[in-house]
C-alpha cells in the first residue's frame, strides 16, 4: 500500500470517526449487500454518485429544449392540463 494513501487516508478516516478497519469492514458488508463492488470501477460509469454524469442525446436535447408554457396560478396549471 502506498504510504502517502495510507496517511492522508486515516486522517480523513479519523475526521469521521473511522479507523482503517472498520472502513475495510463497511467496504465487505457492503460488497456482500450489492453483490459486487459497492463503487464504480471505470472513468465511464454515470450512476455511481461520485463521478460526472455524461448526459446522453436525449438528455442534451432536453436540456437544450426552451422553457415551456409559464402559468400564473396552480389552478392555471391543472386547468392546462385537461384535454
């Protein structure tokens, strides 16, 4: 284990109470939990919290999208609403 990661690594475990240990142990159970690693393994992965989104072509266009319809009321709205 790298040195530097190993110090700076329980320093942060130690701000959140946390030693070494009981981050291994929380690290299995959760790895028993999902079945499987309980993070992302690759740069590319968009649903692990940690790392950027890329969005998709529908998200882009969604995005790009102009505002809709404005309503001055929530009775507006529903009213809006009905066919």
């Amino acid at each position: 284990m790298d040195l530097k990661w190993k110090s700076r690594g329980s320093i942060l475990l130690a701000k959140v109470g946390l030693t070494r240990g009981q981050l291994v142990n929380m690290v299995f159970a959760q790895v028993e939990l999902k079945n499987g690693l309980p993070f992302a393994v690759n740069a590319y992965a968009t649903d692990d919290g940690y790392l950027p989104h890329v969005p998709n072509a529908e998200t882009l266009a969604a995005i790009r999208e102009k505002p809709g319809k404005r309503c001055r009321s929530p009775k507006a709205f529903l009213a809006d609403l009905k066919p």
